[in-house]
C-alpha cells in the first residue's frame, strides 16, 4: 500500500477550505451537517476526509445522490486530480468505492410497486 502522493503547494490548505465549505452547500440543500463541520474544524479537512471516507454514513452522501450533487461530496473531491497527491491508494480507491456503490443502491431503489386495481 502507497501512502500520500506528493501534492501541490497549498493544496492540503485548499482542500481545507473546500471541507468547511461543505457545510454551506449542503445547507443550500436542506441539511446542515453540523458534526462535520467540527469534525474538520477539529482535525483539519485532510484529516478528516482521511477519517471519515472509512466510516459509512458519515459524509451525507446519499443525500446529496438523493439531490443529484454527487459532485459536491467529500469523496469526489477527494478524487479530484489537484487533491489526489493529498491522499493514498487506499484513500482513493475507498473514495471510489464509496461514490460508486452509493450510486448503484440509489438506482436501483427508485422503482416502486404500484398498487394495481382489481379486476
């Protein structure tokens, strides 16, 4: 297993910024995810997105699916080219892992039973 790649300068306080700007977006949505706003206030962004992309149900991200902002999670931009250099394989690869299992459970649910009329 390969540790962090070499990031850009400043790259780890951009990401930072990003993960507290979460908060924000996510409140534009109708949910305000307070605990991780602490969560990186206490710890940093890289930190905590190092956490927490390997405790499940702790990022929001079937609310954002449900919202169609998959974009706006904290695993897609962990897998963005200018913070890949912030995180390992292993990171990255759960990141992954994380955004496409989401979104495969999400379109498969959606078909509901209609009740059909007696005949």
């Amino acid at each position: 297993m390969r540790g962090p790649r070499n990031a850009a300068p400043g790259a780890e306080g951009r990401f930072h910024k990003e993960m507290m700007s979460l908060y924000d977006r996510f409140a534009e949505l109708g949910f305000r995810p307070v605990l991780l706003r602490r969560f990186v206030l206490l710890n940093g962004g890289v930190a905590a997105a190092k956490d927490l992309v390997f405790k499940p149900g702790t990022t929001g991200l079937e609310r954002l699916l449900d919202a169609g902002k998959a974009e706006l999670s904290m695993e897609a931009m962990m897998l963005r080219p200018e913070y890949q250099g912030l995180f390992s394989d292993l990171e990255l690869k759960e990141a992954t892992q994380r955004l496409a299992s989401a979104s495969r459970s999400r379109s498969r649910g959606r078909l509901q039973a209609q009740p059909t009329e007696p005949k």
